[in-house]
C-alpha cells in the first residue's frame, strides 16, 4: 500500500517499515514509597511516573518534584508541583523521557 502510495514521489519504491521499542526507563527516588528503575511501555506522566513508584512517602511532598534531564549533553532541572492535578486543575500534562531522574522532595515540617 505504502508503495503504491508513495510511487510518484519516490525514487526507489522499495518500502522497509522498521518497528522500534520504545520503552522509556526512568530512575524516581527521593522521598517515594518504592524508589528504583522503572520501565514504561507507553508515554507516562511525571504524575503516573510518581504514582507507580508508590507515590510519595510520608515525609514527602507532591508540591517538589524535580525530574533530571539531560538536554544537548547537559544535566537540566525542572521542579513541578503536582498538587494542583490532584486537586482537579487542568494541567499540560509533563511526560518522563528515557534517562529521567525523578526525585520527591520531602515536605518541610
């Protein structure tokens, strides 16, 4: 089909379609219930990330989570703070990437 498709715009049609996994493996740590590697099957939300790993502890906050990230070969912060979606916020949500720390900071008092 893609052949046939495509024939007018391509040179060679020969087609080679090429499945790839896409498991995204993320380390979340911090003050979390089950700290450890994770693997994900599916686009997952720093939220879902969190809430897999046990959620937070009971000396941590969802109002500090930072996710690590490497960007063009630098280590890159970014704090969230969850509760909002928990409260029913609307929210652009924030999915993790393969290489992802995710910690949870613990609350103050």
């Amino acid at each position: 089909r893609l052949e046939v498709l495509y024939k007018p715009q391509l040179q060679n049609t020969t087609v080679v379609v090429t499945l790839e996994s896409s498991v995204t493996q993320v380390l979340i740590g911090g003050a979390v219930t089950k700290p450890g590697k994770y693997l994900f099957d599916r686009p997952t939300t720093v939220l879902q990330a969190v809430m897999e790993a046990g959620g937070a502890d009971r000396f941590g906050t969802l109002g500090r989570v930072s996710v690590i990230r490497l960007v063009n070969g630098k280590q890159r912060t970014e704090v969230f703070d969850l509760r909002p979606i928990l409260q029913g916020s609307s929210v652009k949500p924030v999915y993790v990437r393969t290489g992802d720390i995710v910690l949870i900071g613990e609350s103050k008092f």
